[in-house]
C-alpha cells in the first residue's frame, strides 16, 4: 500500500501562516521624515520577494514606493519544469506587472549598479534613488569560477535557475529529446535556489524520453551523497528508481573538476563524460551589488526575524540573496517581503512593533516547494520555520513519502494562488 500523502496547508495557511505577518518586530531608532514628505522606499527587485514587499508598502499608500527591475515583466521559475519539458507553453510563466503599478509602486526598468549607503543613494546607469529605507531582493548569480572552463562556454550553457534562462534551457532539451545521447545535469552543494528543482526538472525530462522513445540517458553528477535537503531525499530517490531506472543515472558525491563546452566533455575525478547537452547548476551566491555595498560576502548577513542587515539598520536583504538557514525559495521570499514592508510601515508611522522579548518564539516565513516527477505526480516540500528569540532559526520538513497525484495537483494551485497575490 502507497503512504498516504500529507494533507495541505490552507489558503490562509499558505499566503499567511508561515509569513510571520504580524510578528512583533525589532524597533530601529532610525531617522524617518514623519510629518514632512513621504519616506522614500527602494526595492531593488521584481521577483518573488520584491513585489512581496513593494505592493505591501505600496497598499499602504504611506510612503513613495521605487521598484527597480530591469525585466518588462515577472517570469516564474517555480513550475519551469513543465515548460521545459513541453508541457506548458512560456506564457504560462510569464505575468504582467500591470496590476503591481496599479496599487502605486513607481517601477523603474533599470539595474541597480550600486549602493551609497552613507549618502543613502541607489545608483542605476541613469538616475539616483535616494531612500529613507532600502529594500533588497536581488535573487542570486552563479559561481562561474568554481568549474574551470564554464565561463568561457556560457553562452552553450543555460542553467535555467533565473527568470528568463528557461527558454535556452527548453531549446536544448528539446534537441535532447529529438536526437537522443547524454544529458548531463550538475548538482551543487547547498546552499542554492530551491535544491529540489533539480531533480524534479530531471524527472519531467525522463519522462518524456519514455513518452517520446529518446535514445540516451539523463546523467545526474551531484557533489552531494544524496539529494537535498536531507528530508526529501527518500522520497526523491525512490521516484528517480522506481519511474526512470532506465532513463537516469544518478551520480553521488562526484563534484566535476572542468567542462569543455566546444568538446562537449565534463571532466569528473571518476573520468570525462561526453554529453550531448550539459545543464550545469553552478554554485550560487548574493549578487555582486550585496558584497560591493559591504553588505555580506557570499550571502547577506541579516538578523533574523527582521531580515535587517547587520551592517545597515536602514537596509533589509530578503529572498535568496539573504544569508540565513531559511530555505532559498520564492514562498519564503515573498513571505519576508511582506513582512518587512510592514516593519517598514511601522517604523514610519512612528509605532514600531515591540520587540519580542527574549524567549519569546516567533514564526518565520515559512514555504512550499514542489517537486514534480511526472506529468500525474509530485512531491510536496513543506518548510515551517520559527525562531526562539536570543536561539538560532529552526526548519521543520513535511515532505510527502511518495509522488502523489495530489501534490501534482497542489502545485497547480500553489502556483495560481501566488501569481494572483503578487500580481493578480
Ligand atoms: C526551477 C525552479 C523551481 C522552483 N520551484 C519553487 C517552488 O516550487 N516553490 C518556491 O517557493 N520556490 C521555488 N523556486 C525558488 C524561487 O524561484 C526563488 O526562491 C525566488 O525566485 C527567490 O526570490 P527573490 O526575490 O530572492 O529572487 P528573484 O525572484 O530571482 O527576483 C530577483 C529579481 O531581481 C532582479 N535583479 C537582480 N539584480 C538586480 C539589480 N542589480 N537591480 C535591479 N533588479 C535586479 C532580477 O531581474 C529578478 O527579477 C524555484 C526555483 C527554480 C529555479
């Protein structure tokens, strides 16, 4: 008999429960201009956690709202999977901002190229963004260097772990499937973007090489003993063997050495591998923009459960680009985005929220990640996190035993009730 599948979280649950809105949040004594023009917001950011806060300030309509975000419009990464695999066309990812600027937020499609932290400024290529308060929810880059040889064959190496890398990703899995050969996949060792999300795409792609009768193998090569985080692993595992024994080769504790991407051939201790395509998954770290500000080396150092930067009272860094055990997903994201707005909105008004004494236990953003293994089935990865106050944050899993219809179906949802909160 197949374990019974957890049940899911409510509505409520989902967009509030693991948030921590409401939480009784650290008081700053930063400067604000109360009674005077309204205190100026920048978010560097229109993903997961940016829009979380930008709309919330936004809502408010107590401060003047900047959003920075190069792109014309929000591309999804959660449910990638299934574009990839032919299942979903890219509009299915792809939502207007539309009703982001409706609710006030001033959005500017430029880079952030730097940070004035003692003027307190956001450099673009053209303008200057002064802030009262800043808010940072940049996402993440690869590590390039940590694969001899990946820099120099980029452009023949999507990854697909950023918005608006998909399509790259689905040209050559398409070229994959039609001619057959060796997909390999490289795995890093966390912390990274949604560790999940890596075999889960391996999986959609098998299954459409038994659909499809694709000659060849999807070779995984992860530096880890197994996949992470450690709760899913059983449950990921079990469905790489029992659907695709044929179709993948998972590949343990193996960490490539250097890629040659005109040869096709990543070199691993255990000897080369000729692929015919390569999805490497580099390492992650914060965006150059968080170190060049001193705002943290691989990852921005934030306190927690305020996710204010430890450098800067003025600053917060959320989603993945913040550095604490928080899981790197866009749940959590956009969660600390609308928790922050409102420590913001706080501040401003003049009535921070008390700090919780010391002791106190307090939510923090919590989230769903969701590994789908075929076009019937996923596994659901539910994250609650919470804090005792003066203590380091605490995760606790709930990861479904096994790939279940329900969960499949759990995802369509999640996605749709998340794509409306932030830009419905
Ligand atoms: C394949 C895949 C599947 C996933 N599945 C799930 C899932 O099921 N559930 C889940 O919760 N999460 C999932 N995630 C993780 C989720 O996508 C990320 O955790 C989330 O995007 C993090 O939000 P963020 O705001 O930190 O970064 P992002 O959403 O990446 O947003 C960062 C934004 O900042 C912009 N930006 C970067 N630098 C600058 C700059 N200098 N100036 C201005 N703008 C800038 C970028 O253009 C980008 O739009 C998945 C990720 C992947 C790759």
């Amino acid at each position: 008999m197949s374990p019974t599948p957890l049940p899911h979280p409510s509505r409520r649950q989902l967009l509030h429960g693991g948030a921590a809105v409401g939480l009784a949040l650290l008081a700053t004594g930063c400067a604000t201009p109360i009674g005077t023009a309204k205190a100026r917001v920048v978010v560097v950011g229109g993903g997961w956690g940016g829009i979380g806060a930008a709309r919330t300030l936004a809502e408010s309509g107590q401060v003047e709202v900047t959003m920075l975000e190069p792109h014309p419009s929000f591309m999804s990464s959660p449910m990638s999977a299934l574009y990839i695999a032919g299942l979903k066309p890219l509009s299915y990812l792809n939502h207007s901002y539309r009703n982001v600027d409706r609710t006030g937020v001033r959005r500017v499609r430029e880079r952030a190229t730097a940070i004035d932290r003692s003027a307190r400024f956001v450099q673009t290529e053209t303008q200057r963004l002064p802030y009262d308060y800043l808010v940072l929810s940049p996402g993440i880059e690869y590590m390039e260097e940590s694969l001899p040889g990946y820099a120099e064959g980029r452009d023949r190496l999507p990854v697909g772990f950023r918005a608006f890398e998909h399509e790259a990703v689905r040209q050559q899995a398409d070229a994959f499937l039609s001619q057959g050969g060796i997909y390999v996949m490289t795995v890093p060792r966390p912390p990274y973007r949604c560790p999940p999300a890596a075999y889960e795409r391996a999986c959609m792609l098998a299954e459409q090489m038994q659909r499809r009768r694709t000659r060849g193998k999807i070779v995984i090569v992860d530096a880890n003993s197994d996949p992470t985080p450690a709760p899913t692993a059983r449950s990921i595992v079990h469905a790489m063997e029992t659907l695709y024994p044929n179709e993948i080769e998972y590949r343990r504790d193996l960490v490539p050495s250097r890629i040659d991407a005109a040869r096709r051939v990543l070199s691993t201790p255990e000897g080369d591998i000729n692929y015919t395509v390569a999805n490497i998954i580099p390492p992650m770290r914060a965006p150059g923009l968080i170190r060049q500000a001193g705002l943290g080396e691989r990852w921005a150092s934030v306190h927690l459960p305020s996710f204010r930067s430890t450098a800067d009272p003025l600053v917060y860094v959320i989603g993945d680009a913040q550095g604490s055990i928080l899981p790197k997903s866009g749940h959590v994201a956009h969660g600390a985005g609308m928790q922050v707005a409102k420590e913001i909105l706080g501040l401003v008004a003049g009535r921070p929220e008390p700090a919780p004494a010391p002791g106190t236990t307090v939510a923090l953003p919590g989230g769903i990640c969701w590994a789908k293994v075929n076009e019937k089935s996923a596994i659901m990865v539910n994250v609650s996190a919470s804090m005792q106050i003066g203590q380091a944050a605490r995760l606790s899993f709930e990861v479904d035993p096994q790939h279940n219809a329900r969960s499949k179906q759990g995802s369509l949802e999640w996605a749709q009730l998340m794509w409306g909160t932030m830009l419905g």
